[in-house]
C-alpha cells in the first residue's frame, strides 16, 4: 500500500499498480502505439503486474531488481499513467495526445534519473501539459514553445530537462527557455524546469546493506519533504547566483514572469513508498529582487493551480 505523503491516505495499493498498467496497456492499444520490447516502459509495466507477488515473498519472481528499481519503476509509471488519465478527460487532450508515442521510445518515468534524450525531454513536456489540461485550462503543445495554456491572460511554457550539474550549462538551459517565452506571441511566459536528473535519489532510500537488499527509511513524512525541500532550495538558489549575471533578455521585458521547477523522487517513510514531490516557483520579482508595488502576481496564481492538480491528480 503506497500513502499520500500529506495526509497519509492510501492512494497506490497494488491492485491499483495493476490497473495502471492494464489502462495503459489499453489506451495504447487505442491508439496504435506499440510497446518496444525490452523498453523501459515494458520493465515498468512488468513491475506494476507482478510487485504483488514479489512484495508477498511467494517467488522472487523480480530477483534481478532492486528495491529501489522496483519502487521506482512501478510508482513512477502509476504517477504518469495517473497524469494522462486526468487529462483525457479534458478537451485539451487532443491537443497533446501527440506526445503520446515518446513514452514508448524512453525512459518515462519522472522519479529516477535517466540519460539525456529527445524523446524523454518530450515526456516531461507530456507531463507538464497533462497537468495544466487537468486544471480544466485550454492547453496546447508545438515544437515551440513547448505548451501553452490560458490561464487570465496566454502563457508561453517551454520545459527544460535540467540534467547536467554545471551552472553555466544550467544557466544556458534558462535563457534557452526565456528566449522562447519571448520569441512568440503571448501575454506572459514561464520555465519550467525538471530537476529530477539532478537529485540525490540514493539519499531518499539509502541503502544499507546491499547484499541483503536492506533500505533506510525516514522516520515520518514532514521530515522527507523538508529533505526534498531543502534540496529544492539549493537550485533556487542557484537560480538566484545565475541571474546576478545573466538572464538579462528575461530582466528586460515584464513577460517574462519567471520559473517554475519540478522534482520527483521515491522515498521510503516508516518503511513505506512514497512518490515525494517538491514544486517551487521564482517570480520574476523574487529572481530580480525587483521592488514593484504589484496587486496581482499573475505566476503565482498560474503556478498554485499547477500545484493543487499535481498533488490532487495523484491523490485521487
């Protein structure tokens, strides 16, 4: 049984991982994709089928697996599954249904890291549409910018795969993303940043036996957030040093309204998988230090709604 990491309601039981894998299964039959054989997603669909009876200790039927592989594998593709099923259900799928096939050319899952690829950057464009369609915003997906939404006024919202640790590459990955937010036509633009390639995953599940397959765990829930958060502040920080230099072509035009950053990971809490999810934005305010008497803060309220539906959809 998988718990939500705030109020700890059971949110992910086993039956559920299954279910996951068979809608999946399903909605790409659907629409004509194949899953590739020896893919990640089909490692993942074949974890979601049988954690069941690896967690019950019948047979070691996923003895070449870690615990770690294996938690992640199978949260993280419900997590997905989860997204995409809430944006089905809006009109705007259509609209981004067209990255569908790239979950099946890459590693999808959003809880581990993975090598840098094309085809993984446009999952997590998948993502981060899939989320603002689920707020019930018209949504949309081009080769540039890589979403839009409409949300009191357009948004231009290129994402960024963050995966090097070098903060020059990192800040070429920014004013990449603040260009495209200018480059076209909208009342307003934001980053998005995923940061899951550059977290301490091992640190969330340390282990501490490695022949015996034996994991740390966090005592309780508050306590792993804050370890996440606490990492999560060391990129807005990061952030911050950047934009003392650079970032200028962001600095001089009030489209730009600054950068949303996402990052998952799984963790053990009181010996129990978590999906621990951390979502932070810099308003251009706050990244400019700019002192502006300003009623509306149009980021902050396009990034709260992102927020809520994240934490709801999976939730659910």
């Amino acid at each position: 049984m998988i718990v939500h990491p705030v109020n700890q309601i059971p949110v992910v039981s086993f039956k559920k991982l299954q279910e996951n894998a068979e809608w999946l299964r399903q909605f790409l039959a659907q629409c004509e994709i194949d899953i590739e054989k020896d893919s990640v997603l089909e490692h993942a669909l074949f974890m979601c089928d049988n954690i069941p009876r690896w967690s019950s200790c019948q047979y070691d039927f996923l003895k070449g697996y870690k615990l770690n592989n294996i938690l992640s594998n199978a949260i993280g593709l419900a997590y997905l599954v989860s997204i995409i099923a809430a944006a089905t259900k809006y009109p705007s799928f259509n609209n981004i249904k067209r990255l569908i096939s790239h979950i099946t050319k890459s590693n999808p899952i959003m809880t581990e890291k993975a090598p840098s690829e094309q085809n993984r950057n446009f999952v997590f464009e998948l993502e981060i549409a899939c989320i603002f369609a689920a707020c019930g915003l018209s949504t949309n997906t081009a080769d540039e910018p890589d979403v839009t939404t409409i949300n009191n006024g357009t948004w231009n919202l290129p994402c960024k795969m963050i995966y090097s640790k070098n903060t020059m590459t990192f800040g070429d990955r920014v004013e990449e993303g603040i260009t495209q937010c200018l480059r076209h036509p909208s009342d307003f633009g934001l980053v998005i940043l995923g940061i899951t390639n550059r977290l301490d995953h091992d640190s969330y599940m340390p282990i501490l036996n490695e022949k015996e397959d034996t994991w740390g765990s966090f005592p309780s829930t508050a306590i792993a957030l804050d370890y996440l958060s606490s990492e999560m502040q060391n990129y807005v920080n990061e952030l911050g040093e950047i934009a003392r230099f650079r970032l200028i072509n962001g600095r001089n035009n009030d489209k730009f309204r600054g950068i949303l950053i996402i990052a998952h990971t799984i963790g053990l809490v009181n010996g129990a998988p978590m999906l621990l999810t951390q979502v932070a934005v810099i308003s251009r305010l706050a990244l400019y230090h700019e002192k502006k008497k300003i009623f509306y803060v149009p980021e902050v309220d396009l990034c709260m709604k992102f927020n809520n539906t994240a934490c709801t959809i999976f939730s659910e």
